[in-house]
C-alpha cells in the first residue's frame, strides 16, 4: 500500500512523518520501527529518527507500507 503526503514546509522529520501518514500511532512506536532498522527512505534502511524527509522522499516500512512526500 503506497499513499502521499504532502507537507507545507521545507521538510519533516521522519519520526514526526510516520505518525501524520498514519503507519504508526504514536512516537514510541515510530522510535522502535526505526531503531529496529525496519524503515527504509529512498530504498535504503535508515535508522536516524530525525532524518530530514523532503518532497520527492519515498519511506516505507518492512511490512510493505509506504508514503511518497510531496
């Protein structure tokens, strides 16, 4: 499953972009996904839950999950 989101400001952080795209409900959980090494920006794993996500960006999860920020 594949959606997009689209953010009014120059970027948003990753943690902060899994909750607005509804792929996690709280920032515990965002913060366990991506320590756990289950997210991947742009095809490659990413474990920086404060990693600048800009529009363009491609983020999705292990599962399949992913958003495209626009």
């Amino acid at each position: 499953m594949d959606g997009q989101v689209e953010i009014r400001t120059e970027f948003i952080k990753l943690g902060s972009l899994l909750k607005l795209a509804g792929l996690v409900g709280t920032g515990g959980e965002a913060k366990n996904l991506i320590q756990s090494g289950r997210i991947s920006v742009n095809g490659e794993v990413c474990t920086e839950r404060g990693r600048k996500i800009r529009p363009g960006d491609h983020v999705e999860t292990a599962d399949g999950n992913g958003v495209t920020v626009i």
